[in-house]
C-alpha cells in the first residue's frame, strides 16, 4: 500500500493561557495521497496559516500527530525538522519571501546548497527549476526587478527545486493581480498534471475551483472536504 | 559554503559593511598609534638622559643667595678616605659668550670652563683634535673645544684647529671639535665650547663661584653610594639648602616613570576609542541581525540548519573586525613612520596584538550574541518578524 504523503491526526493547537486562550485548531485529521492538489479554504480567523505552519514544519502542534511522508516531524529535533524542510516540503509564501540583493538563480539555488548539492549540479537544476515556471531568461535578475507574478513564480520554482514530497503553499496568490494569478494557477496545474503533490491555501473561490479536492476549515475544524475532481 | 553566504551577505551592504571596518580601524590603529607615540616619548626622554652618564652625580647651588660652591668645595669633595668611590671631580662655570672669527660672530649659549675629567665625566667625546690637558687647565692656557655647531657656524667648510678665535676680548686656540651629540630638546646639546676652567674664569666668569660640580662615580652600580658621600662632605661646609644633588639615573627612573604614566594614559585614551569602535560593531551587528530576522526566517524555512545560519552571521561579523582590525594595524604601521607631535612613534608588539584581540573578540561575541538568538528563533516567528 502507498503511504499518504501528508497524514495528520487530531491536530490541534492553542495560543496563550487561561483565559485569554485562543483554539486555532480543535482537532483536525485529513490524508493527502500522493499527485493529489487539495485547497484549504477558510475566512479569516479559521485556522487555515496555523494548519499551514504546522504542515511546513515551521511550527509545532498543541497535540496530535502528523507524519510526513511516514516521519512524525512532531517529535524531531532541530536538525532533522531543517533536514525535512529542504527534502520533503517546498514552501510557498503569500509575501513571496525571496532573499533580496540576490538573483533569482541565487534564490532557486538556495535549498539546493542547504542540501550541501555541488554548485555546477545546483545551477542546472535551478536553470530546470526556473524553465518549468517560464522565467529561465530572467535567471540573472534581482528580485525587485521583477514583478509580483514573476516572484512568485520564481518562489515556486525555489520550491520544486529540491523535488519535495509536498508543495504547500500560504495563499499564493493573495497578494497578485488577475493576470499574474492565471500565470502562477496555470504552474500550479501543470505541476499537478506532472504527479506533484500540492497543498494551497486560499480565501479565494477561484483559486479553490482548479484544485481537484477541496477542504473548508471553519473555526479550527474540517467542515467540507469533497473530491472536485479524480 | 558558508563563507559565500557571509561575503555576499557583507557586499550587499557594501557601505554600511566599509563603516563598521572604519570604526574598527580608527580603534585599532588609534591604540596602536597612541601607545606608539608614548612609548617613543618615553624612549626619547631616557635616551636624552642615559647621553647625560648615568654614572654621575651634579651638585647644583641652590637658594637665592648666590652660589656656595667654590673650588674649594669641589676639592673637599676629591676625598680618596671619605669619599672612596668618585673616580673625578669636575668644577663647572658657564656663561653665554660671543666667539668671534675673522669678523664672523657666534652666540655660544653656554660657554663652559672646566677640568679635563670633565669630558669623560659627561659623556662629552672630542670627535677631531683633542681634549686640553691638566697642564693646559694649570697653565690657563687660552685653548677651547668647540661644539659642532659653533665650528659650522664659524668654519663653515674649514679646518677650525690652530685658528684663533676671540672670546671676551681674548684670543682662544681651537684644538678640538666636540663629536655631535643627538640633540632631542628645544636647546641644541652641540652649540658649546669647553675651555680650561682658569682661563674661563680669567676672561670671563671672575674669581666668584661654581655653576656645578660634576661628580663622576667608578661605577654606576657606586652613584647612590657617591650621592651620600657627596651629601656627607658637604654638610660638612654647607647648609643643606645652598645646594642640591641631581642625580642621572634618578632622574632617569622618575623620567620613565612619567613616561610610562603618560602612556598609560594614552592607552587609556585609545582603549575607550576601540571600545567606541566596538560598540559600532555591536550596534550593525543587532541592526543587520535584527533586520534580517525574516531573511533568517526564510533560511530556516527552505531548510537551513540552526548551524549554518549561526556560521553565516559570525563569519560575517569575523570578516568585518579581523578586516577592520588588520587595516587599523596597516594604519598604525604607516601612521608611525611618521614624527607625530615632534616624537618618533615606537609600535609596542604587544599592544598590536592586544587592540586586534579585543576588537576580533568584540566582533565574535556582539555578532554572534544576536545572530545565536535568531537562529534559534522558530521559523515561524522570524518569518512574522517585522
């Protein structure tokens, strides 16, 4: 049997104390197979960047287990979480969150250094990286030459780079405009009709529609989870 | 690895980078510098006052009534039974006078008459020529050793001995030129003339009283045994306020003792302006940490380990304060080659090696402090960071 890329169970998380307590997740389990594009939709305020964090490992649950890819990053410790960030999961921000004063080539090649990967070895998978978003001619370009759908586009070709398990990404397009949005959905689905994994979270419907599974969180619980498409 | 991140974190801030290094530097070089300059100070003051003898004791009148040391002082102080250990006594007078050749005139600041011990005594050689003889001093013969300067004034390109110059009316032999003595102070330790003590005082101080007694000891392990002595024989005669007793390696000690003081001081000076250059590289180092918490953020999220993060941030507060720090001492190296305030700097190794380890240990310690903290920071909250 194929084990799920993503398996949560009963993940919840609080913030502060006593009174002042607040639940961003009660309790949440979900699977996520592999070459699956599920969307977390959700308002603001349901939990759906605290479920994000914990996914990418940049931040722990309250309780509840969650495996990746078979490991149980709850119980890992610094060291292997870094090690499971650079190979399993490849994070794309809302802010986009590239290095400034450095080039989009830089950028890409990033994680792949982290990884300790030859630098002759990096460059051609970053030129790879940046071919499939389109941008392999503006590979020498600093991020504030670029504009914020080539950004993100550049981010997301920072996240393929190392082949993760999962790509995740924290409402992609929410800071793009209609144009650059049709730009990075049309990656996102190309990389999903590769057989890559993805995980997206939006507030936006349309953004919700292209996946092939859709989940709606709502004060910190799975409400809806239908299957859109095969 | 982590060393291209380092200097490509350093050059995409290349001026904030070059004025951390030039806090750095002023600091470094400054103590360098300042310690440098007391040091030759201090060099200078003991080299002045070892071409004095350190093997002598002066005995100088003292009070306001005119001079109590007479020849017949200087003579009691010759006394092989209560005074074992003077190897000479030299009665000294001196006044300023006009030596005049061939209708060229020079102002002798201190035309001096003495005994021929004298030479020997004050570490005074005759460089061309010689010296004038004890017969010469008995006879008052009119013959004079010239200073350097005075024969370059008067002879300029001449010969000077066996000429005939005219002192106070009277005309003096040169039979020598005094070798030149390094000259450090405001006065010229080479304008001089040294003449036989009866003819000065024939011609020109009188038949009154000694300026100074030089009083040579057999060794300079024997001066404080000389100086007591000396201070015996002449409470003898004297009441212990007509004279005083100077004493060169006394002087010499409290003269480097000052000095030593003064460059205390001034090391303390530039202490302070390397810790003001430290705190400039505290102060970039929480700036760029503290700016750059989401750039950390964003390394830890695409996998970079608490290590390589750390590594990263104090490779690149190591690169600023060793950079800085070695362009301070290049600074120092070039600066003390310089005079600075009329003295001759002289670098003392171990405060190079004292101003480039604290500013390196400042450097390591406030650069790596902040960066420790934020590379422990949860991705999550650096990346939040604002």
């Amino acid at each position: 049997m194929r084990r799920p890329v993503l398996d949560v169970r009963d993940l919840t998380k609080t913030y502060g104390e006593g009174e002042a307590t607040v639940h961003a997740l009660r309790g949440v389990s979900m699977t996520v197979e592999r070459g699956d594009y599920v969307a977390i939709m959700g308002s603001s305020g349901s939990g759906k960047s605290t479920l994000m964090n914990i996914l990418g490992a940049l931040d722990v649950p309250t309780t509840g287990t969650y495996l990746l890819d078979g490991v149980d990053v709850s119980d890992l410790a610094d060291r292997q979480l870094a090690l499971a960030r650079n190979r399993l999961i490849g994070f794309i921000f809302q802010a986009f969150n590239l290095i400034p004063r450095m080039s989009a080539a830089g950028n890409v090649e990033l994680p792949l250094a982290y990884a300790g990967i030859k630098p002759d070895e990096r460059r051609r998978r970053a030129r790879a990286a940046l071919d499939v978003v389109g941008l392999a001619e503006r590979a020498r370009h600093e991020p504030n030459q670029l504009s914020g759908g080539q950004q993100q586009r550049v981010a997301v070709a920072r996240a393929l780079v190392t082949e993760p398990a999962l790509l995740l990404a924290d409402e992609p397009t929410g800071n793009l405009d209609t144009r650059s949005t049709e730009d990075v959905l049309d990656v996102f689905d190309q990389l999903s009709a590769a057989g890559r994994t993805i995980v997206i979270i939006t507030h936006e419907p349309e953004v919700g529609a292209r996946a092939k599974r859709l989940i709606r969180l709502v004060d910190g619980r799975i409400v809806h989870d239908v299957r859109q498409r095969p | 690895m982590s060393l291209t991140f380092a200097l490509r974190g350093l050059s995409a801030n290349k001026l904030r980078s070059s004025l951390t290094m030039l806090g750095i530097l002023i600091g470094v070089a400054a103590v360098i510098l300042l310690v440098a300059v007391g040091n030759g100070s201090a060099k200078a003051i003991s080299d002045r006052i070892e071409a004095l003898g350190t093997n002598t004791i002066t005995v100088m009148s003292a009070g306001r009534t005119g001079s109590a040391l007479t020849t017949e002082t200087a003579g009691a102080l010759a006394d092989p039974v209560l005074a074992p250990d003077v190897r000479s006594v030299s009665p000294v007078v001196s006044a300023s006078a006009t030596v005049t050749y061939e209708g060229a005139d020079h102002e002798v600041s201190s035309f001096v008459g003495t005994t021929p011990g004298w030479f020997a005594a004050s570490n005074t050689p005759v460089g061309r020529g010689a010296a004038f003889t004890t017969d010469d001093e008995a006879q008052g013969r009119r013959v004079v050793v010239l200073g350097p300067t005075v024969a370059e004034e008067l002879f300029p390109g001449a010969d000077p001995i066996d000429q005939q110059v005219t002192v106070g009316g009277a005309l003096f032999t040169v039979i020598g030129v005094l070798a030149g003595k390094s000259s450090t102070g405001f006065q010229d330790a080479n304008d001089t003339a040294v003449a036989p003590l009866t003819a000065v005082r024939q011609v020109l101080t009188g038949y009154g009283s000694l300026n100074s007694i030089l009083v040579e000891a057999s060794s300079p392990a024997q001066v404080d045994a000389v100086q007591s002595q000396v201070s015996t024989i002449l409470g003898l005669s004297l009441d212990e306020t007509q004279y005083r007793i100077q004493n060169a390696s006394q002087l010499l000690e409290t003269q480097t003792e000052t000095a030593d003081t003064f460059t205390t001081l001034l090391g303390a000076v530039a202490a302070i302006s390397l810790l003001v250059g430290g705190i400039g590289i505290t102060n970039i180092m929480l700036v760029t940490v503290t700016e750059r918490t989401r750039e950390i953020g964003i390394r830890k999220a695409l996998g970079a380990p608490r290590r390589v993060i750390l590594t990263q941030f104090m490779i690149e507060a190591t690169l600023l304060s060793v950079l800085g720090g070695l362009l301070g001492v290049a600074a120092a190296l070039i600066g003390s080659s310089f005079e600075i305030v009329g003295v001759r700097p002289v670098i003392v190794p171990s405060s190079v090696g004292l101003a480039l380890g604290v500013s390196i240990a400042i450097g390591l310690f406030f650069g790596g402090l902040p960066a420790a903290r934020a590379a422990r920071l949860r991705p999550i909250d650096a990346l939040r960071y604002e």
